[in-house]
C-alpha cells in the first residue's frame, strides 16, 4: 500500500478535505459510499475514486477530482504553502510577533477575570 501522507500538515489536511468533500458528494449524486479515511490514505484507492468522480456527469465532482489529482502529483503542495503563508500574512500574524500577541492578550483579559467568593 502506497501511502499518501507527508511531512506537510497542510498538504495532508487539504487531502482528507477533499476526500471527505468527494465523499459527501458521491453519496448525494450517486448513493455510493466510500471511505474518505482511507482515500486520503491510499493512493491507488484515490485513484480510482477520482477516475470514478470523473466518469460522472457532475461538475462538482468532477473539479474535486481534478484538485485532489494535483495534490496527488505534488503540484498543489508548494500553492497551498504559499496560501497558508499569504494569508498570515494579510491577517498581519507572523512568528516572530506570536510570543508579543500573547503576551499582550494575557495582560487584556486579567482585568476582566471575575476575582469574588464562591457562594
């Protein structure tokens, strides 16, 4: 059995999602139900499902086949780095600044804390 999974945490969560998405999609489109743990596991199981999703006549499924297909073949690793990346850094957070974040959140919420006897 060929595994799937990497070191990346963001390639390997974007996996199982569009496993689980083709799942659900399957199930309402067609009735067939297939195991979405085990399509983000096996690549030869992926495989077919996705040649099975892309035999149907829905768009839907047909465009989750094509993004797992990517992911599959790596060419989606890198672009889901770089997303995860852009978006941290349009929300303005970066690592260096996340000890400084937290630190400041700490001192905001002491005031706010209820401090009284327990009745």
């Amino acid at each position: 059995m060929k595994t799937i999974y990497t070191d990346d945490p963001v390639v390997n969560n974007e996996l199982f999602t569009l496993a689980t998405q083709l799942y659900v999609r399957l199930r309402r489109e067609t009735g067939r139900v297939v195991d979405a743990v085990y399509m983000a596991q096996n690549d030869a199981y992926a495989q077919e499902i996705m040649h099975l999703a892309a035999s149907l006549e829905d768009r839907e499924l047909k465009n989750l086949a094509e993004k797992l297909n990517k992911i599959l073949n790596g060419a989606a690793a890198q672009s889901l780095k770089n997303n995860l990346n852009n978006e941290t850094k349009v929300l303005g957070l970066s690592r260096s600044s996340s000890a400084e974040l937290q630190a400041e959140l700490q001192q905001e919420e002491v005031p706010h804390h209820y401090i009284g006897a327990l009745r």
